[in-house]
C-alpha cells in the first residue's frame, strides 16, 4: 500500500459494471475512511493502460459483448498480471471471473481466451441462474455466510490450482456445464492467489463486509478493528431469511 492513501481500482467499468459491481470499490473505500485509512477510488477505462501499482483492484460483470471485450484487454495489456505477481488482491464478479480463466465459451457457441490467471474454463449450462445465491465460506478469514444475486449462463469448473469460494446452500454457484452430471456438492467461486471471484452481484460487497474487510487486510497488512455500520445487519438478516443455515 502506498504510504498515504489505499488506492482502489475499478477496471473497465463501462463495459464490466453491470449490476453496480462498480459500487464494491466504494464499500471498500468507506469501511476504510471509517478506519481512519485515506483511500480513493481509480477508475481505469477501456482504453487506458491497467496500472500495477493500484492496492486493490475489482472487476464486475458484464454481457457478452462486453465480456469479449474486457477478454481482449487483458490479453493485451501486462498491468494486471504484474499487480498480481506482486500478490495485490483482486475481486472479480460473474463475467469477469470468467474472463480471468483460460478460456470461456460465448452464448454462440465460440471458444473466447481468457487472460489465464485462475485455473478454470466455462461453458454454458444450457439455462441461465437466476436469483439469490447462498454459501458458506471455504477460506480462511471468513465465518460469516457469503449471500448474493446470481445471473449468468455459464458452468465453471475449476482445476487442481484454484479453490471454491464457498459451498452453496441455496442456488446454483459456478453450475454445471450443459451435458454433464452435476457433483453432489455444489460449489461458487475460484480462489487461487490473491484473487477471489465470486457469482455474486450485490454489489456483493455491500452485503458480505467480511468479505470487504478480508480484502483490506490484505491489502494493508493491517489488522482491522471491528466496524458497525448502521443498516448492514438488517440488510444480511432480510437476504439470508428464509434459508436453513448450517
């Protein structure tokens, strides 16, 4: 982290801010100001160059269009992969967790390279999963159930490299590709490195704070002290009910 302001950088939000995963940039900045830490949002736009030297970097959803789009420039440009040597954390969002995998297969049937930094593939499910997305946390630093809106068409599969986020108790998660046999155990997300990716819309961040606070430890080697934000709880408790919780 720089020595005076955590600069936080949203990628490409005119083609991958779908569903305000834009906002997860600002969550992260406010539960930082309201530690007492500087920060500031970045916006790096498609055309401009990804800079290495951001301290946290996210990335939202976006259409296919879009999606292929965002695939090109991250095969063009070395910022990103030079901000993830140096192990600076990274939220990705649906299409773009995609997108950072090896290779995506589009709604026409065409294989589309990804940028190559998770171990995973998608291809569609056949069938489009629609609605709120529930899991339990598999890495170490979260306890609390992760909660968010899922709408995507693709089935991820991760390989020996990268690890679930979290295990779904309601929803769908990462899914099935069309064709196969779905595992008796469902799973959302990629872990591997410094980069999360997740299903999730929400913005996601806006009702997983230990999700947002995960992210700022790494980013600033600090150790947070506990933050209240006045509607979070309410929003976590309206989100979760209904669903049996282990």
């Amino acid at each position: 982290m720089s020595a005076s302001t955590l600069r936080i950088g949203v990628l490409m939000p005119e083609v991958l801010g779908t569903y305000g995963d834009t906002g997860n940039a600002l969550i992260l900045a406010e539960r930082a100001r309201r530690r007492g830490i500087d920060a500031e949002v970045v916006h790096v736009g498609l055309t401009e160059e990804i800079p290495d030297s951001l301290d946290i970097y996210t990335l939202g959803g976006g259409e296919d269009t879009a999606q292929a789009l965002a695939a090109d420039k991250f095969r063009g440009t070395s910022g990103l992969a030079r901000a993830l040597d140096a192990g600076r954390p990274l939220l990705a969002i649906c299409a773009s967790l995609q997108v950072l995998g090896h290779w995506y297969e589009d709604a026409r049937g065409a294989r589309v390279p990804g940028m190559g930094v998770l171990d995973i593939t998608t291809l569609p499910q056949g069938h489009r999963a629609i609605g709120e997305l529930v899991t339990v946390p598999l890495v170490e630093g979260l306890t609390q159930p992760l909660s968010g809106f899922e709408n995507h068409g693709g089935g991820t599969i991760l390989g020996e490299d990268a690890a679930p986020l979290g295990r779904v108790i309601s929803g769908v998660g990462n899914g099935t590709p069309q064709g196969q046999e779905p595992a008796e155990v469902a799973y959302d997300g990629a872990v591997q490195g410094s980069i999360i990716a997740t299903y999730m819309h929400g913005p996601a961040l806006a009702r997983n704070p230990e999700l947002a606070d995960l992210l700022l430890q790494r980013a600033t080697g600090m150790s947070l002290p506990p933050l209240e934000v006045p509607g979070v709880a309410q929003l976590r408790a309206e989100r979760l009910s209904g669903v049996q919780l282990p």
